[in-house]
C-alpha cells in the first residue's frame, strides 16, 4: 500500500519560515493537499492540488510538490498556526492516504 | 456554506456494529462525494470511505470487508456501518464532503467529529 511520511515535530520561531515535509514514492506525480487541525477541532483543508489555496486560508500558506516530496511553507509563521499539519494524496490502489501528521510547535 | 453534522452511539460493545449518521445542511448531497475519517486518540487520520449519492462507494483496503456506507438523498443524509468492532476502531469519527477527479481529490469541509468507544 502506499504510504506517506512526515516528520513528527517541525519547531519554527514567531515571524520565520516553518517548512514540513511530505515523502512517498512518485509524490510528484501525485497531487496533494494539506490539512491544519489545531487542539480540539476537526481538521480544515489548507492546500490543495499541491499548491492551490482556498478561499479564507491566509496567503502565507504555500505548497509545492516535486519527485518524492509535498512541502507546505508557512512565512512569517503566527502562534496561531500552531498545530497538527496532515499531507493526504490519492493513490490507486489505497485511495486516500494520509501521512501520519507533522506537530507544529512555533516557539 | 455546507455543514456536517455526525450523530450515533458513543459507546458500542465489542463484536457489535458501530453505527453512525452525517446530516448535511447548506448544500445537497446528491453532488460530491460524501466520506468518512476517523482519527484514534492521539494519533492519525484515517480514510475509512465515500459514498456518491448515486450509490458508488469505495472504501479503505484495510477496512473494506467490515465498511458499509449508505445516502439518503431524501434526508440529506449518509451512514456508516462497522461490524464487528474492537478497541481498535475506537476513534472520533468525521464525516466530510470529498472532492474526487482523475487522479486527484480533497476533503472539504468536515464535520465537527464524534468520539466513539468501545467498551463493553
């Protein structure tokens, strides 16, 4: 089955770049989104098609998605950006898929 | 603007059948795909399935031979069924609306989430 890999824990200070990572096998051939779900909600989309925004998610969210790896950049990172952040893609054979969640900590 | 709501059981025995309702409001389910996800304490999410109101489902390997997900386009509404649960399949369960295209798809929005457990 197909499986997606983050890292558990990306830390970044107030006002700095986060970056966290996605890696699966021909994930550049893949499209893939992000969801954000802060302590005690459900999750919410933040990326989709690698690097498409929906309306009312702040434009210091990006994505992009080459070889065997999704990124999703925060700039200027808030405190209110953290949270649990899930790479998902479709695959196949698995369907949905869903990487195992990156813990935001901005310091 | 689309909302889900979940409503079932919170505490299912083990060996029985979990199971639980998603009710849509703002928007009609018979366009999309309609899914569910859950989400064990403390750990990650999980693709359970989708359902097109058309009937068409597909599910989660792992889960397949346990899953049922059924619509009811007359309530705006869509189930799940799991048999034969364990502790294992405690979790919050979400139901959501899922985009889906060739070779491409997104879940949005989601609901709010229920808890179930099992215990007996």
């Amino acid at each position: 089955s197909y499986e997606l890999t983050q890292p558990p824990s990306v830390s970044v200070s107030p006002g700095q770049t986060a970056s966290i990572t996605c890696s699966g096998d021909k994930l550049g051939d893949k499209n893939v989104c992000w969801y954000q779900q802060k302590p005690g909600q459900s999750p919410a989309m933040v990326i989709y098609q690698d690097t498409r925004r929906p309306s009312g998610i702040p434009d210091r969210f990006s994505g992009s998605n080459s070889g065997n790896t999704a990124t999703l950049t925060i700039s200027g990172t808030q405190a209110m950006d953290e949270a649990d952040y899930y790479c998902q893609a479709w695959d196949s054979n698995t369907a949905v898929v869903f990487g195992g969640g990156t813990k935001l900590t901005v310091l | 603007q689309v909302q889900l709501q979940e409503s079932g059981p919170g505490l299912v025995k083990p060996s029985e059948t979990l199971s639980l309702t998603c009710s849509v409001s703002g928007g009609s389910i018979s366009t999309y795909y309609w899914s569910w996800i859950r989400q064990p304490p403390g750990a990650g999410l999980e693709w359970i399935g989708y359902i097109y109101y058309s009937g068409s489902t597909k599910y989660n390997p792992s889960l397949k031979s346990r899953v049922t997900i059924s619509a009811d386009t007359s309530k705006n509404q869509f189930s799940l069924k799991l048999t034969s649960v364990t502790a294992a399949d405690t979790a919050v369960y979400y139901c959501a609306r899922e985009v889906v295209g060739p070779a491409t798809n997104w879940i949005d929005p989601w609901g709010q989430g229920t808890l179930v457990t099992v215990s007996s």
